[in-house]
C-alpha cells in the first residue's frame, strides 16, 4: 500500500547506508586519532599543574559530542547512555594501550 510522499507502507524509516555514514565517520576517525596518540609516546607539554588532565577533558569532550551525533542521528533512543558507553569503552582501551 503506497502512502502519501511516495513511500510505502511497512517500509522502515530509518536512516539510510549513505545517512549512517555521514553520522558515524567522523566519530570513527577521531576514535582511530585517539587509539594512534594513546600509541605514540608522550610529547612535551609546557609546564602548567595538570596540563595533560585538560587535554584529555577537551579529547574526551569533543567524542562525546560526535558520539552522541552520531547516535542521536542514527536513531538510537538512549543516546546519551551510548555515548557514555562508547567514551567508557575507549578510555578503557586507551588506557590498556598506554601501559
């Protein structure tokens, strides 16, 4: 049964293949990003008290804001507890390859 706008009934209104990609590519890249500087050893930093706790506050902020793009854009309804659960599972695994 064909609907106003051309769509049919029972068809799944999710977003497309070429939607999910545009949503989730740059979340996978800067994943990619922080696994290869997790990797690399540490560079200098200026002298300032607890300069690298910044830096990793600003890394792990701007994935919470892709992660949760990237979910919210997709469809997920528990945005939110996803991306907390992707920043968790990331930090664990950066945390296991800087040991």
């Amino acid at each position: 049964m064909e609907l106003p706008g051309g769509e049919r009934a029972g068809q799944d209104k999710g977003p497309g293949v070429a939607s999910r990609i545009r949503y989730w590519a740059p979340t996978v890249v800067y994943i990619v990003l922080i696994m290869v500087m997790a990797a690399r050893p540490a560079p200098k930093l200026p002298h300032v008290k607890h300069i690298d706790k910044y830096f990793h506050s600003l890394a792990y902020g701007v994935l919470a804001i892709l992660s949760y793009r990237s979910f919210a854009g997709t469809g997920f309804r528990c945005a939110v507890v996803m991306t907390l659960g992707l920043g968790i599972l990331v930090g664990l695994a950066d945390e296991g390859s800087s040991s």
